[in-house]
C-alpha cells in the first residue's frame, strides 16, 4: 500500500482502462460531452484522475469519463494521482469512486460495487462496505441475501474496523430463551385437560320403552344431541334413532292420498 499519492503528468497511451475497475455499467455521453468541452477550454478545472501503478502499468481506479473525454479532445497528456501499486488497494479505491466529483453513481452501480466488495473483500463487514460504497448497512445485507455471495465458510477470522485494524471476528449469541421442561405432574395435567376437551358429548340413550307423552320431549333431546355430533357419528345415531322410533315403538300410518301421517 502507498504511503502518500503521487501527482504526475503522464501521457494517456501508458494508461490502461481496464473494465474490471469500471463499477459504473457505461460512460454517460452527455458527461463525456461536458468533459470533453472543458478538457478543450479549461483543462485545470478538471481534478486528476486516480491511477494505480502495477507491475510497471498505469490502471485508471476513478476517472474513466475524464479519461474517454481527454482522449476524444486529443490531449496527449493529462494530470493523474497515483493511489495504489497493488490490485487489492485499486479495486477497494473503485469501489468507492464517482461520490466527491463526477457523476453521482446510480442504485445499479452501487448495487454492482456491493456484489464486488462482499466477493472480494470478505475481511470487511457490513458496516465497512456500506459507508465505503455510500449505502446503508441494510442495503448490503439485502443484497447478499438475495445473491447468496457471502455465507459463513468464506468469513475470515478477523474483521477490518473502521479504526483501519483487524479485530476478532464475534459470534452474535442467540437471544432466544431455551424452555424449561414441565414436571411430570405438570404434563399428565396437561394430558388430562387435551384429552377432557377432544371428549365425545354424551348423547341420550334409547330406552327400551317410552311413554307415548314423551314422544315429543325425547325427539328434542335427539335433535340437540345430532347436532352436536360430528358428521359421521350424527349420521349413524340418526339412523338409530328413526330405526327405533319409526320401525319398532311407533310405526306410521300414512295416507296416501293427501301424503299426511
């Protein structure tokens, strides 16, 4: 990792536009057109743009549309800063380029720097991509859900902090309290009062023998018993009921004429 950036002019032919730097998804034209116009009439205006000197190569880490624009304008060379002489620092730079200057990054920008950090930088948690990227600690762990990058295998020990060290990465404990087991008392209460309530209604019984003035107060009792049986089980008492009253203790006689007992 460099110590202190460096300024130097440095002549666009050296500088390598590598897409893996790019977090944007495009060049803006009419950013280009804006660069492009400056470049030709004010070139100081325009802040230098970072570079990253690797292997004896000039990346471009922020400033792709300054880069493009200076090319078009047919500048030979152009002010850079060099930030990094290594790919781990250049990306992370990247990563959190286009937010002091420029054109603000777009969600679908933002969204493709979150899918790189969480792949490339598992040392660095939620909270350290969210404010690199300038998103919300929420929007990162939405993202990672939904594209299942980082799971618990590819954590790393330690964490990087914000005070820029590693520290031991901690477990959250669960907060959910374990039940205690019921006594042996408690259970077969329990069993007894599950058991009460899934219990049968006592329905009336059919007696041997009835009176001819209980007819009508035996049929109300029978009635309130079928409908407090289950389908099934009313179906088969009902069956008994008609059985009995109609076929054996009161057989009726119908006219056949008028339909009427």
């Amino acid at each position: 990792m460099l110590k202190q950036n460096t300024l130097k002019k440095l002549a666009i032919r050296l500088i390598v536009a590598d897409p893996k730097y790019q977090i944007r998804e495009g060049l803006d034209p009419q950013r280009l057109r804006k660069y492009q116009e400056t470049y030709s009439k004010t070139p100081k205006k325009i802040p230098p743009i970072l570079v990253a000197r690797i292997n004896g190569k000039y990346y471009v880490v922020d400033g792709f549309h300054r880069l493009q624009a200076a090319t078009n304008a047919g500048i030979q060379e152009i002010e850079v800063e060099i930030c990094a002489d290594n790919e781990t620092d250049a990306m992370w730079i990247a990563l959190g380029s286009n937010h002091d200057h420029g054109l603000p990054a777009a969600w679908k920008d933002k969204k493709k720097a979150v899918l790189i950090a969480l792949k490339e930088f598992p040392d660095r948690n939620y909270a350290i991509i969210s404010e690199h990227v300038h998103c919300s600690d929420s929007y990162v762990c939405r993202i990672n859900k939904q594209y299942q990058v980082r799971t618990g295998s590819d954590l790393t020990e330690k964490t990087l902090g914000k005070d820029g060290k590693y520290h031991p990465r901690t477990k959250k404990k669960s907060t959910a309290s374990v039940p205690k087991p019921l006594p042996k008392k408690e259970i077969k209460e329990k069993k007894q009062e599950v058991s009460s309530k899934q219990a049968k209604p006592a329905v009336t019984e059919i007696p041997s023998c009835i009176p001819e003035k209980s007819v009508e107060e035996l049929f109300r009792k029978f009635k309130r018993d079928f409908e407090s049986l289950p389908e099934q089980e009313a179906t088969e008492y009902g069956c008994k009921v008609a059985d009995y009253l109609i076929c054996e203790r009161f057989p009726l006689s119908w006219n056949e004429d008028s339909g009427k007992e």
